[in-house]
C-alpha cells in the first residue's frame, strides 16, 4: 500500500512529488472509505428488489455522490494543508520537519499578503481625513463673501469695503513686509546693507565725546593726502568692551538660531544621526523617484504583483 516516498494511492496529493503521507492522510483516507461504503450498502438495500435499469440508475448515482464527495475531500483537504491539525508530539524526523517547513511557507504568506496590501495603500492617493481642503474652503469663503456683498449692494471688486480696520492692517502689514532672501539675494548689497542697520540699532552714539575729538583733531576727516591717513586715534577700554559684547551677542544668538522643520512621526528612520539625515535627504530628493520601486522591494522582501 505504500509506495518508496511513503504516500498512500488513494491519497489526493499523492500526484504531488514531495507529498509524503502522515497520520493525517490515513485518517481521512478511512473516513472517505467508510463513508463509501455505507452508502454503497444503502442504495444496495434501496435498488435490492428492482431490475437491472434500476441497478444502472444506482450505479449512475452512486458514481455521482462519489464524483461530489471527491470535490469536497479536495476542498477539505486544501483547507486542511494549509494548517493540518496533527499532534507534532507524534511525529519524528523528517515528518516533523516537514509539517514545521509548512507551518513556516504559511506564516510568510500570509505576511507577505497583508504586506503587498498595506503597500498598495500607501500608493494610494491618501483621502482627506483632517478637515476640508484648501480649495474647498475657498470655494465656501467665495459663497459666503458673495451673500455678504448682494445683501450690502456692493460688486466683487469693491469686497475691500467689508473687511474690519483690524483685518485691513493685518493685510498691510503682510504686503509691506519683504520676503527673507534665500539663496545668492543673502550675500547681495541690500541684505548687507540691512544686517548691517539691524547691529547698529542698539548702539547708543555719545555726541559729546563725537563733537570734543572732532574739535581737537583739526583732520578729524582726514583725506589720502593727509600725512595722518591711517593713524587711528586713541580708543577707551569701554569702547572695546562694548564692541567685544556686541560681538559675543551675535555669536550666541547665531548658535541659539534654529528654523522650524517639519517632523512626522509616520516617516521611516533610516539616518542614524541628524547630519546622516540630512544628506539622506538630499539622495532622496535627487535620485529618489528612480530608486522608490527598489527601495520598496527591499524593504517588502518581493515585489507587487502586475
């Protein structure tokens, strides 16, 4: 009954060549043949009396019940591959070894399922789950301002006349105000020009002292055809106290400047430092959209299916 690689010949997966039969296969195997048998004793009491055509009938039959009895053992018995209820207790060697491997080829489908599914999500275009957009709130703000200025009889280009004078400042406020240089605009004239107004705003001018050494120096102004051009006069400890703090201040507050940068708590790490991250980032935002499908099947272990 037996064959070399152990697998019984009623067994559904005996076709299969790497199948090898357990306690599990005998055991269903029985309840199939008993099942069998049974109903064969049953239609042999039914058809007992009757003529041949009868008997043909029973056996057309019975060929049918045993057709659909072998679809649902197929069923069952793929259910029951995928998770056999076996008692590992029992089993040795290779056997157990065997039913450990499929336990294991199980579990990493199922992950690899629920993986390539939560991949397609994130692929997906995220729905609006905090508020409104954008542009829906423009389009509402449209439709209010607009019963706003038919109930005062006004037009769309005089919507100014509705604003409050608090609002209106505010909006002034933002016109005039420039926007911070970035890039080469930092190292321009104009930019110079202003830090350079910002550090003097707090230096406070003596114009006693001023107008004494202007009147004692008679080339106080001194041109290049001065025999004095160069010769600085003398300066107090004071002064140079006041120029070392002004000096130390803006070291310490270039030190304390920090801009505001956006964290989430969603995003992967994969820096382990915050210069590492930042050049992390400047990979990403340059070769980024080249490597996103290899970068997701490394990190998913196989790739989406087409």
């Amino acid at each position: 009954m037996v064959n070399a690689r152990r697998v019984h010949p009623d067994c559904i997966n005996a076709s299969n060549p790497y199948h090898e039969c357990v306690e599990f296969c005998f055991k269903k195997i029985a309840e199939v043949k008993a099942r069998l048998e049974k109903e064969n004793a049953g239609l042999a009491e039914a058809v007992g009396g009757s003529g041949h055509p009868n008997r043909e009938q029973g056996r057309d039959s019975l060929d049918d019940k045993r057709i659909e009895e072998d679809s649902s053992e197929e069923e069952e018995e793929e259910e029951d591959n995928q998770e056999p209820e076996v008692d590992v207790s029992q089993l040795t060697g290779r056997k157990k070894k065997l039913f450990e491997l499929r336990l294991k080829m199980n579990e990493a489908r199922k992950s690899n399922q629920t993986d390539v599914g939560s991949e397609k999500k994130k692929m997906e275009a995220p729905t609006e789950t905090k508020g409104i957009s954008k542009q829906k709130w423009l389009e509402e703000r449209k439709k209010k301002i607009g019963k706003l200025l038919d109930a005062n009889g006004l037009d769309l280009t005089k919507a100014y006349m509705l604003d409050t004078q608090e609002a209106a400042e505010s909006k002034y406020k933002k016109w005039e105000k420039e926007p911070t240089p970035a890039g080469w605009d930092v190292f321009n004239q104009k930019t110079l020009y202003n830090a350079y107004k910002k550090r003097t705003k707090n230096i406070k001018v003596d114009l006693e002292e001023y107008n004494r050494m202007r009147a004692a120096d008679p080339e106080f102004y001194r041109e290049a055809s001065s025999l004095q051009y160069g010769k600085a006069p003398k300066t107090s400890q004071d002064k140079i106290d006041k120029m070392a703090k002004e000096l130390f201040d803006r070291e310490q507050k270039r030190q304390e400047f920090s801009r505001r940068r956006k964290f989430r708590e969603e995003k992967d790490i994969d820096s382990i430092n915050d210069r590492n991250e930042h050049f992390n980032k400047k990979i990403e935002r340059a070769f980024g959209k080249y490597t996103l499908e290899i970068k997701n099947n490394l990190e998913r272990g196989t790739a989406l299916p087409d």
